[in-house]
C-alpha cells in the first residue's frame, strides 16, 4: 500500500501579495463598509487585475503541467 503524496501550489510573491489586496478589499464590501471606499484605490485595482490574473492563470497551469507530468510517472 503506497502512501499519498501531497504536493502543494506555491505562489509567487507577485500573485499572492496581489490578491492580497483584493482579499482586503473583499474584507471592506463583505462587511458593508461602503463609507470607507476609497476611490484611487479601488481604481487602482481595477487597472492591475488583468496583468495579475494573466500571471495567476500562468502559475496554475505551469502547476497544472506539473502534476500532470508528474501522474504520467506513476
């Protein structure tokens, strides 16, 4: 009987402190904080989110790759 193998997704700094900021930001509209948006930010991270989920989209399918090439092993 073989034991599992776990294999975990590692992030860039890049892609994990961007979704940082948007996990903070769904902090303040979660809670209904709608009198503490702050405007330049939320147009800031507007302008970021499509180079950043272009990056996260090519880190899960690089770890998608992995695991796949790594199946074909067993």
């Amino acid at each position: 009987m073989s034991c599992p193998t776990f294999v975990l997704l590692s992030l860039s700094d890049l892609v994990r402190q961007g979704l940082d900021e948007y996990r903070g930001f769904r902090h303040i509209v979660r809670n209904v904080y709608a009198y503490k948006f702050d405007l330049v930010r939320i147009e800031r991270l507007m302008q970021k989110i499509a180079p950043l989920f272009r990056q996260l989209q090519a880190e899960l399918s690089a770890f998608a790759d992995f695991l796949e090439f790594h199946d074909e092993d067993s």
